[in-house]
C-alpha cells in the first residue's frame, strides 16, 4: 500500500505512455558508467562489512563476503521493509557457522555507520544547496533516530545487567520466552563490541564516507545519460542522494519500488526538471540498480546451492 500509494504521487502529471520513449534515448555510455560505478559502491560497501566482521583474529575472503552481502542487498529487494537485512546473518550462519545474533549486532552497527554517512552527506550538501524545509527536517529525524539508538546500545554494552532486569520485569509472565531473549540479547551484544580500536573504527568510517560520496557519481553519469546538464554535476548528485536516501529511511515495499521513484523524482524537479523527465529517470536509474541486483542474486544463489526461502532461514546448512 505504501508503495502503491509514492508511485501515484511520482506518477501525477505524466504521460506513462511517453516513459520507455524517453528512456530508450539514454546514451548507453554514460548507463554502463553509472552500473560499473554502483558495482564499485557496493564492493566498498562489502568491504566495510568484512572489516567489521574481522575480529579476534578471524579473517574472511573478500569474494565470500561480497556474495552473502550481494545477496543481503538481493534479499532487500524481494522482502518489504528492510526484512532482507536478516538475509545475511542467516546465511553467514549457513556457510560460516557464525552466530546469527552476533553477526545481526554487526548488521545493526552498520546500519548506524550509514545513517552517521547520511547525516555528514546532508551538512557537505547544505553548505552548496539550500535544503528545502522538508529535507531539512528529515536529517532532523535521521539526527534523531542514530542519537536514541547509540544512547541505547551503549546502555545495552555498559549497563547489560539494568537491562536485563528490566526485561525480567516486563516479561515476568513468560519465563520460557524471557530466557530466550535474554539469551539472544547476549549474544546480540558480543556482537556489537566489534570496533576493537581506532585503526578499525577509521578504516569502517572511510569506507562509509567513500561509499556515499562516489554513489553520487552513479547518480551523475546516470543523469548525464538522460541529456540532462545541471550546473555542477556533482554537487548536484550528492544532492539527489541526500534526497533518494530518504527512501531508504521510510520502511520500504519491496524492491523499493515507488519509494524510490517519487523521492527520486523529486530530487530532479528541485532543479526544474519536468515531471516526465524526472519520472523517466527514477525508472531508468531504479531499473539498472535492479537489473544487476536480481541477475548477481540468482548467479550468488545458484553457486551456494540455496534457493529463495534460504535467504531468511539459518536452520539448513550449505557448504
């Protein structure tokens, strides 16, 4: 419902019958740019989450890594509601013999390097385009929600017994299902003390902070694909980002589909761009991102052997 009701929104004011016209005169250079530079984004982004995966002595091959977090993003795209993010501690269970709640505590970190990224993206874009009130206030919340959520982990790291005993209290009534999350609370917070020091901590910072700043050079070869010239390209991408990161934020349907595309869209009609142009593009970008997403999940699938119900299962195993 959600999804159904952004695509009406993106949709007002466009001929949809004009869409893949308009497409199919991108200039197929500067799409192939755009794909070969999210590949590399996503490399970074696979990177900073074998760098945080690395601890106490234990190491993990790129390759390997890179598939399950492929596959973590593939998850994304089917399931709603970033549900996929269980993806990946499910399957580095499967094929690592980790723990899941360990590795899911690493997810979760990782998603607050990324709202940390989103934050600093939103100050560097501020100080070259005045931020429309509406973005302004979502940095606001996204500020907000990274605040309330390392208030609460370190509560959980420091205070573990406090918390502890306030479940216990809570969920007096139910001791078999107050012992089991105790138990995953746990092992959720071994994995949370991942950051052994300031060499890691630099190293998973600069590959955040490189991930989002060159993921705007997809958005502006992707732009130029569609003959649109804005003054100061990149700074025009890295604005676009701020904006269709927001997206990202807001619980999203499946695949991101229309979340994406309104926000998308909007980014564009901020510099004048016309609705049909600006509604072309957001298929268009949506549309390779999907492409190359879904063809590398299935490849990634085949090669382990699993299919789609053992992307959220952690109970059978593959070599």
């Amino acid at each position: 419902m959600l999804g159904a009701a952004f695509i009406w929104l993106a949709c007002r004011n466009v001929d949809t019958g004009r869409i893949f016209s308009i497409i199919s005169k991108a200039d197929m250079l500067y799409v192939l740019a755009a794909l070969a530079i999210f590949l590399f984004t996503q490399a970074m982004r696979a990177e900073r989450w074998r760098v945080l995966l690395s601890s106490g002595g234990k190491e993990y091959d790129f390759f390997g890594i890179f598939k399950i977090f492929w596959l973590g993003v593939f998850a994304n795209y089917i399931f709603p509601a970033r549900l996929g993010e269980f993806s990946r501690p499910a399957l580095m269970k499967k094929i690592y013999k980790a723990s899941f709640t360990n590795v899911l505590g690493i997810v979760v970190v990782e998603r607050l390097f990324d709202l940390f990224g989103q934050i600093i993206l939103f100050i560097f874009v501020s100080f070259f385009v005045p931020l429309p009130a509406y973005i302004r206030s979502a940095g606001y919340l996204i500020a907000g929600l990274l605040s309330f959520a390392v208030f609460f982990l370190i509560l959980m790291k420091l205070n573990l017994p406090f918390v502890e005993s306030l479940i216990c209290k809570i969920l007096k009534g139910f001791p078999e299902f107050k012992e089991r999350l105790l138990r995953m609370l746990r092992s959720f917070v071994d994995g949370l003390k991942i950051i052994d020091g300031p060499v890691k901590f630099a190293k998973v910072l600069f590959y955040t902070m490189s991930s989002w700043l060159v993921s705007a050079v997809t958005i502006m070869f992707a732009v130029k694909s569609m003959g649109i010239e804005l003054k100061e390209p990149y700074i025009s991408g890295c604005f676009m980002q701020v904006v269709i990161s927001l997206a990202l934020v807001i619980p999203p349907p499946p695949g991101f589909i229309g979340t994406f595309h309104y926000f998308c869209k909007e980014s564009l009609k901020y510099y004048g761009v016309n609705d049909e142009i600006s509604f072309s593009f957001a298929v268009l970008f949506h549309g390779i991102q999907l492409l190359i997403v879904t063809f590398l999940g299935f490849v990634f699938l085949i090669s382990y052997g699993l299919g789609f119900k053992n992307l959220m299962s952690s109970e059978s195993e593959s070599s």
